[in-house]
C-alpha cells in the first residue's frame, strides 16, 4: 500500500524513500541522459540491515560539471542591461575544460527528520576541493539569495553518515514544512505518491545549483 504520510505532514519513510530513490535514478536517466548517471548505492550490509531483509543505500551522481561564465558586467560592459542575459552558472553540463567546478552529490535519508537530504563536495578543475565561502560565491544569484534570507535552507558541513567523512549538506531543518505546502494541493489518492514527492523534492533543492528537472520529468507521475 503507498503511504500517504508524505501528503500530510510532509516527511518520508526510509522503506518509501528507498524505493523513490531508484525509480528517481531511472526516470533522470531517460529524461536527463546527457548528465551522469544517478546510482543507488546499496549499503545493506552496513550494521546488519540485511539480516532484517532491509535496503539500506543512498542516491549518488559523480562528476556533474559546472561551467563558469565571466561576469555580464565584464563581458558587456557596465551600462548593460543584465536582465537581457541568463545568469552565469545556470545549469550543470558535461562540457570539460579548466574554467569550472566537479561536484558529486548524494541524497541520503535522514532519520532525524523523515526526509531527504542532499550532501555534496566540490573541486576544482586541479582537484583542489573548494570550501563553504567558494561553494557560495559561484551559487547562482538568486540561489544564493535564498540562502542567505531563507531560515529553512542553508549549508553546512556534517559527517557524511554513510563514509563517515565530512561533507556539505543543504540543511534538512525546514524541509518537511516546505515539502507539506508543496504537496498540500495534491490527492493523496493518487498512484506514485512517494515518486512525486522525491520529484518534487529535488526540483526544489536541485536550483540551489542549477540542476533543473526536465518538463517532462515532472509531468511523468501522477
């Protein structure tokens, strides 16, 4: 039976998102196949989930890169007018060159909050990784905005839980509240229930890099 947990209160199970998680990878496949790959990374065995019949695992993408663009003002001079370009840093691409960053990305399960949460690193084109201050400058404009004002989203650096290493995190503090207006309007009924939310999740958190969901991605549950 699908759980319908998500449309109230806006959380997520571990065994539902499990299962969103792989029908995510295969859906951003078909409909995003000039990207990398997401993979789910099956850690069953990890503290003895496998013995209690219990998929246990993350979401993982390697290798988005990000091509960084010149500043509009330096490329069209100080009196143009800005809002006839897009903004730099707009969408991830696989172009490879030296004027960018490699980002790898995981969505993992928090059982704190019943919700997914995007970790992420960085680096440079010469391997070096970047730190909070360089992630946050090359954020899009307006991504960075809604870091800076929003008091349900923000990054910080955890211990990833799974290579017990640290990473950055888009902080999951708010998520189940925006996630609850998000799907206030939607019938609980519907088939694909904890597809769309993990859809609907990512189009959000997703932006804060440029990493849009393609129409027809959005369109493909319900």
């Amino acid at each position: 039976m699908v759980s319908i947990k998500a449309t109230c209160d806006g959380s997520l199970s571990s065994i539902n998102f499990q299962i969103a998680a792989i029908t995510f990878a295969e859906k951003w496949k078909k409909f995003n196949s000039d990207l990398p790959e997401w993979l789910w990374i099956d850690c069953s065995n990890r503290l003895g989930f496998a013995a209690h019949g219990v998929r246990d695992g993350y979401l993982s993408v390697q290798n988005v890169f990000f091509q960084i663009q010149r500043s509009l003002k330096e490329d069209y001079g100080e009196c143009s007018s800005l809002n006839d370009y897009e903004e730099p840093f707009d969408i991830a691409t696989l172009t490879t060159g030296d004027d960018g960053y490699w980002y790898d990305f995981h969505v993992v399960y928090s059982s704190s909050y019943s919700v997914p949460v995007l970790y992420f690193r960085a680096r440079s084109s010469d391997g070096q990784p970047l730190n909070k201050d360089e992630i946050e400058k090359n954020l899009p404009t307006g991504s960075a905005k809604v870091l800076t004002d929003s008091k349900w989203t923000f990054i910080t650096q955890e211990e990833h839980p799974y290579l017990n290493r640290p990473w950055y995190m888009l902080h999951p503090c708010g998520t189940s509240e925006w996630m609850k207006l998000i799907l206030a309007g939607e019938n609980p009924a519907i088939e694909n229930r904890n597809e769309q939310y993990l859809i609907s999740w990512f189009s959000v958190v997703g932006q804060v890099f440029g990493l849009k969901l393609p129409f027809e991605m959005l369109k493909s549950v319900g």
